[in-house]
C-alpha cells in the first residue's frame, strides 16, 4: 500500500513514521509541501528514508500522478478543510489532523464533501482511543455508575506558552484555542456520554500573556532578554524547563486566549462543565474528567496515568492504574495508525470518523461564538 503525504510538519512525520513501523506493507510513496527540503529534513529526523520519495509543492499533482492507497493531511491548521476536500473528491482513504476546520464556512464545505465521498476518514483524536477512556467506556457502558447527569472536566496545558511564542499565536491560522486543545476534550467527552450536545456557553480571558511590547518582537531582540519569565534564558538556566517558542509572548500581537471555559448543554438536560487553561505549569498540569451518576463517580487524569472509581452508596474506591503516560498522547496515536492502516486494507471502520471530527469543530466554533458574543449558541448546523 502507498500512501501520501500532505504538508509535512512536525506532527504528522511523527504519526506517518507510526504507521511505517508495524511494518504491514506500508510504503511512503509522495509528500506535497511548500517547503520540500524542510519536509524531507523531518522525514529523515523521524528516521524515514527518502530516497525512494516523490517531493512535490502541489497537493493536486501528486494525487494527479501519483497511485495511492491513501493520505494522510498534516497542513497548517487552516488549510485542513480545503486539502480534506481533494481527498475526499478522489475517495482515498484519509487521515486528517484536527481541528478538521478553523471557520464555519470550512466546517460547512467539508461537511458537504464528507457527504458526497466514499472516503473512510479517521480524524486525529488519540484521546479517545487511550486505554484510560476505554476503561471509562467499559465502566460507564456497565451501568454501575447509574446514567451520567453531571460532567467536570479541565485542561491545564503546562506546555501553553507554544500558543504565544510560535506560529500557533495567529489566530487566523488556528481558529482559537477551543479548537486547538478543546476539540480533543469535547471529542471524547461526546464519545462517552453517547449523546447529543444542544447548546453552549462559554468565556475566555487573557490575563497573562498580554503586554505593550512591539509586534514582531523576538526574545533575542528583547533588551529584557535575561530576565523575562517566559524568555529561552530564564526558562533553559532557572526554571530548567524548555522555551516553547522565540517570539515575545508579552507584545501586542500575542493573540490568543489565556484561559477558557465552557457549559455544554445535552439533549437530556444534563451539562458538562469545561475549562483550559495555559499558564499553569509543571505538576499543576491536568488533563482528565469527573463522569457523575447517582451510584457513583468517576474520574480519570492522563498526567497522573490513573482512573478512579468513587461508590457513593458503599465506602468503596477502586483505583486503576495505567502505563501509558510516557507514550504518544497516552497511547492514542499507536491505535490510530494502526487502524488507518486497517482502513486502507479494508478490515476496519474508522475508530475516530469524521462525524466526530465535525461535531467537535462546530461546538468549538460555537463556543468561540458564544464568549465573543456573550451570548448562548446553539449547536446546530447554520
């Protein structure tokens, strides 16, 4: 089977070198990029051998001259829609990074296209396919919890200051935070509650990484260079961490929320209640939710690698833990490759399909709506 690449940043090398290594008959026949050099430099940093590769600069050739088994998209987050489209008008097999869109006109186009393609599509959306929400499913799934009517869940992204020093800072190319951390979180949350989300609200702040500092500015540029808290010298000699990025992340044009939240209101009246936050850091990071019934409670946290399981009838807590915290997103990205590699044999529906990848795009959409407006949004399709 030959699969090819389009745009070929950091992560989908990454999730491309996966899919190479199961060693299933999988060969990496072509990549378009704009930048063919920088896309061959990653390849060869993951370990990929690339002479055998075909370079080319525009998607449309390669899928014109090239046979492929399937594709997998890795672009910059705005041009996720319009090469999906391309994809899905060849009905290839598709592997399609998230957000699967950054505007409603995207979501609506590439809700049409879905429709009108035979392509199996998996969304990347590891979280759901971690060992830690399979568990929950099962557990919920028994009924011993009684039915979920309450949700909390919370993301502390230890690594946020990447959203104010680096590219991800232009919102015009990732659509805003709920659709860069939040699409995961919604998505499993809707994976597990199996039923439909009606309405949202929701409000953002940015309380941190603000300042009056010029646009443009890079921290090697900075006359405040060894003293700023979120600078690559203070970060690397005193707080030992690692500098996400080399531009200033306290100038004007930062762009991004610091922290959001969001209420999600589903179909049986129940909510889920959702926050986000990215100036937390080291141990304070979290990433996980509280599923409550009448019978019982249970809560689970990937940066603790644990599930816990509280009775609220019996003094009983049953405790599981996992061994996954140290692979590619808790173990999610192994059981995406594979099953991409499933779907282009024809063994296996999508694991994470693009119904999914739609939905959470357009609550992330709405909620962004709804705390620039300050406003409910329903979530529906217009």
């Amino acid at each position: 089977m030959n699969i090819g690449i389009i745009g070929c940043g950091a992560r989908i090398s990454g999730m491309v070198k996966k899919v190479l290594d199961f060693d299933m008959g999988v060969k990496l026949k072509a990549v378009a990029d704009i930048d063919c050099e920088n896309a061959r430099k990653r390849l060869e940093n993951n370990k990929i051998a690339t002479d055998e590769i075909a370079f080319y600069t525009s998607a449309d050739e390669m899928l014109d001259s090239e046979k492929l088994d399937g594709v997998m998209i890795g672009t910059r987050c705005s041009l996720h829609t319009s090469m999906a489209i391309k994809v899905l008008s060849r009905n290839l097999p598709l592997f399609l990074e998230k957000p699967v869109a950054t505007n409603m006109e995207d979501l609506l186009k590439l809700k049409a296209a879905g429709a009108a393609s035979k392509s199996p599509v998996v969304v990347s959306f590891p979280l759901r396919v971690t060992p830690l929400v399979k568990l929950a499913k099962e557990i919920i799934g028994s009924g011993k919890l009684g039915s979920i009517e309450h949700v909390q869940a919370v993301n502390n992204v230890p690594y946020g200051g990447v959203y104010f020093h680096s590219w991800y800072r232009d919102e015009n190319e990732t659509g805003g935070l709920f659709l860069q951390k939040a699409t995961h979180d919604f998505d499993y949350i809707n994976y597990l509650l199996g039923i439909k989300p009606v309405s949202v609200c929701a409000m953002t702040s940015k309380q941190i990484f603000r300042g009056d500092k010029p646009a443009g500015l890079y921290c090697k540029d900075c006359d405040e260079k060894l003293t700023c808290p979120e600078g690559p010298f203070v970060m690397k000699y005193v707080k030992n961490d690692v500098a996400n990025g080399e531009q200033c992340s306290f100038a004007v044009d930062t762009g991004n929320e610091d922290s959001g939240s969001a209420l999600i209101r589903y179909e049986t009246g129940m909510h889920v209640a959702y926050s986000q936050n990215f100036f937390a850091r080291k141990k304070a990071a979290s990433r996980g939710a509280r599923f409550l019934g009448y019978n019982g409670t249970l809560e689970f946290d990937w940066y603790k690698d644990e599930l816990k399981v509280f009775m609220h009838n019996t003094s009983r807590v049953e405790s599981y833990t996992f061994d996954s915290a140290k692979m590619s997103h808790g173990g999610g990205d192994n059981v995406l490759a594979l099953n991409f590699i499933r779907i282009m044999q024809g063994r296996e529906e999508s694991v994470a399909p693009l119904d999914a990848g739609l939905l959470s795009a357009l609550m992330c959409l709405k909620a962004r709506e709804s705390a620039l407006t300050d406003t409910f949004q329903k979530i529906e399709w217009k």
